[in-house]
C-alpha cells in the first residue's frame, strides 16, 4: 500500500496479508495529529506571514491551511481561488476579514478538520466523518480482504482502493487479460462521498478503468445524515453488483479489441477526456510501440499512463476512460 504525494507515484501490488498489515499501520501513521473543533469563524483572528494565510485559534494555536483547505475557504467566502494564491499576505488577510463580516453570518459555524498545525479541511457543521480507518475495518469485517486482491493509494485529500477477483481471468486475446474488480474511493476533507463501483483491471494491477454506471455509483453515501447500522448491507450488495457489471463489462471490450484505431483516433480520444499533457506523450509512445491497434489499446496506453498520477486524478481519468469505452463499444 502506497501514500502518494502531490507528484504522484505508481502503486505496487502486496500480498493480501502483507497489504493489510501495511495498510493499518500507514492509516494509523496518516491519523496521528488529526483533531476536529467546531467553531465560529467570525471569532478567528487572521494573520500572514510571507504569502500564508494564518487562523489563530483561541485555546488551540496557530495554522496554515493545505491547499485543499484553502480552496474551501475561497469557496466559503466567494474569493476566486486562483487569484487569491497570487496576493501577497497582507492582501489575502485583508481578503478574509472583509469578505467573513460581509458574506458569513455572526453566528455561523464552520467544521476545521485539523492535522498538527495545518487546516486540512473547512467544512459544514452538518458534515459527519466516515473517515479511512472506519473503511478498512469495514472491508476486513465484511470478508473482503481475504477474497480480493487488492491495492490502496491515498493522500491528503483523497483514497482509492483498487480490489480484483484474482480467479475470474478472462484472456480476451494473447495479449490482454483482463479481471473484473471494484473501487471503493472516499474523502475525509469534503473531496469525495465514500462510494463503490465496478472496475476492470489488466492482469497483474498494471492498470484499469472505472466502469460508467450512471450518474450515480452503486454505493454512495455522503458526508451527511450517515446511518451506519445499513450500510454494511447496501456495501455488501454494491461490492457483489460491482463485480457482476464489471465480468459483463469485460465482454463489452472484445468489441473494444476489433476496432481498428489510429493515432488519430487515440489524439481525439485524449483531447476529449483531456488527458494532462504530461501523459500524452507517453501515451502515444506507449501506441506507436504496439502493432495491430484498436479502441482496446488506446484504452490500454492511457491507463497506464495514468498510474502516475495522484489517486484522484487517477480516478477522474479511469472513469473518463470507462465511459469512453462504452461509447465506442454501443457505435460499433
């Protein structure tokens, strides 16, 4: 189990047990220092120091904010968050004690989720945790982690576990073989519902997409009125539909593999999922190494392109690449 940073880095695949010891030991790392406080934020005094916006905090100190929690609090007061990045300090503590008394209500209150000395998250009082831990215990409770090979990336803002039916391999031709499998992604700063959904996977985790399933994945529960007496249930059943659509899904992709495609066509795709630039190279790279392409091996190159990136960039592009392939595969 790996923790990307913000450059992002390839994940690697553990035994089961080996991943599960790994994985609550890096959950239990992550969590030390994490605090939550609910407070008022018309009673929170700004400062700056260089370009940093700084909250002191009665009774609690002094912080910075992360990126994320920065753009939170941009979009709480209405600032544009590109702009604000590029005012100097004294202009964005300015910003923010302007915009607090005329855009925020005296008596409102704000969740700060904290870690050590850093906001990572600026949140309704209405949001209610479902955090990481509480999702790998749930997984290992339910059975899951002894009947899927899995892998897990996250990092401040967001978490992705990748889980395969190793034993249901399907060679699509002698080249690509493929597993059906699920996701499960999750947020604890306001990024992201805890939900699940089909994948398909290249055999061995080299890489994936994420099956289009509609607007709404099979489970999703937001941070928000959180009964968690049902939802072990609706996360049992949405694992077992996940995996069914995706066997069924893997059938969909031999149409993928007798589709001819050019680099044209893989230029096209990429401009319309908008692949970051960084990838495109490698992704025709990967293309111009293989012979006898198809709509499969676009598919193929920029997913494993995308490995690098971090998980939720990761995400957004393996969903982008799954809808695409079920354009493709309902025109043929």
């Amino acid at each position: 189990m790996i923790k990307q940073d913000s450059s992002g880095s390839i994940p690697q695949r553990h035994p089961m047990k080996d991943f599960w010891k790994e994985t609550k030991q890096e959950i239990k790392k992550d969590d030390r220092g994490k605090r939550d406080i609910m407070i008022r934020p018309r009673s929170i005094r700004w400062r700056y120091r260089d370009k940093m916006i700084l909250a002191d905090i009665e009774g609690c100190g002094s912080f910075v904010f992360s990126p994320w929690a920065e753009t939170q609090l941009c979009n709480w007061l209405k600032i544009p968050t590109k702009y604000f990045r590029q005012c100097p300090g004294e202009l964005k503590k300015a910003q923010v004690e302007y915009w607090l008394k005329n855009r925020i209500e005296l008596n409102d209150i704000w969740l700060l989720r904290l870690k050590g000395k850093t906001v990572r998250a600026v949140l309704s009082r209405y949001y209610e945790p479902f955090d990481n831990k509480k999702i790998i215990k749930l997984w290992e409770k339910l059975g899951f982690a002894e009947r899927l090979d899995c892998e897990l990336a996250f990092d401040d803002t967001f978490f992705y576990l990748r889980a395969l039916a190793a034993s249901d391999l399907v060679h699509i031709d002698s080249v690509y073989r493929m597993l059906p499998g699920v996701y499960v992604r999750n947020s604890e700063v306001g990024r992201s519902s805890f939900s699940v959904g089909p994948s398909i996977f290249r055999s061995g985790f080299s890489n994936g997409l994420v099956v289009g399933t509609g607007l709404i994945p099979l489970f999703q529960q937001r941070h928000m009125w959180i009964k968690e007496e049902t939802i072990e249930q609706n996360f049992t059943e949405a694992i077992i539909e996940s995996l069914e659509m995706a066997r069924e899904t893997i059938v969909e992709m031999v149409k993928a593999s007798a589709i001819p495609a050019s680099e044209d066509d893989l230029l096209r795709e990429m401009d319309a999922m908008e692949v970051p630039e960084q990838l495109r190279q490698t992704s025709i790279n990967l293309f111009r190494e293989t012979s006898d392409n198809s709509m499969l091996t676009v598919i193929d190159v920029v997913t494993y392109a995308a490995r690098t990136l971090p998980p939720h960039e990761r995400f957004k592009l393996e969903t982008e690449v799954g809808w695409m392939l079920e354009s493709v595969t309902r025109m043929s």
